[in-house]
C-alpha cells in the first residue's frame, strides 16, 4: 500500500504522507523524480497526515538539498513532523512549516499565482484520493486567522 504520493506540474512539486512513513523504495522514486523532472524555479508543498521520512531517508534529503535549495512548505498537525521538518530547515533555509489547513499563507510564501493556488488545492485532493485518504475538510483554503492550529 502506498504511504506518499506526488506530482510535478510546472514548478509545483507537491507531496502527500498518510499517517504512515514511506518505504524507501516510495522515497528513492520521489527524490529520483524531484532531481531529473522539476525546472530550476520548483517550488515544494507538502501535505503530512503524520508520515514523513526516516532518518536515512532524511540524509539522503539531504544530500540533495546540499546541492539544490528549494522553497518548499510542509502543512501537517503531527509534532513529529514539526520536529522533522525543523530539522530538515537547517539544511534547506528557503523551507517552512504551517499548519495543515493554512493554505494561503504556505501559498503566499511560495510566491503561487491564483492559478497556481487552485491548481495546487486539486493536486492535493487528486493526490489522496489516490492515496485513500479521506477528505478531512482541509482542501478549501483557509488562513491561521480562521481557526487552523
């Protein structure tokens, strides 16, 4: 059963976890496919139920990110992931965390259009549905000032 799943349009790369860590075949796929498909402009937003890499994955992360910095958003509610992702930004200064519904402002610090922004809102629900994830409310933009934690 898939644990991640991704896509790349035009310099969106977006990233869905279930509640589950990816396997690292799920991880090896999505770090090959972010270095030999994504232009230089690519901005990341990931979405995490709970799951996210484990520590070998994250060195491999990033090694990537030593060669190749990227702004990138990670939405999630999981303190472990918090905790992750503030890892991960000491060694990619261009990332952020927000909470899981606090779409305009992970937006706005990418820098998305408003075509972006809708195209961005779909992947996510394309993205788990393929996972099985059920729809929890948050795929309609919502701001930290309109109750996201």
């Amino acid at each position: 059963m898939e644990t991640m799943a991704w896509r790349n349009e035009g310099r969106i790369f977006i990233v869905v976890h279930t509640e589950r860590s990816p396997s690292n075949l799920e991880w090896a796929r999505n770090l090959n496919e972010f270095r030999a498909q994504t232009p230089a402009d690519v901005r990341v937003i990931v979405y995490s139920r709970g799951g996210g890499p484990d520590g070998r994955q994250r060195a491999a992360l990033n090694e990537l990110l030593k060669v190749r910095q990227v702004p990138a958003a990670i939405l999630t509610r999981s303190p472990l992931v918090r905790a992750v992702g503030t890892a991960i930004s000491w060694f990619n200064r261009s990332m952020k965390m927000f909470a899981y519904d606090a779409h305009d402002e992970a937006f706005a610090f990418l820098g998305f259009t408003g075509d972006e922004r809708e195209r961005a809102i779909a992947l996510r629900q394309e993205l788990e549905a393929r996972l099985g994830l059920p729809d929890d409310g948050g795929g309609a933009p919502r701001s930290a000032a309109d109750g996201g934690d």
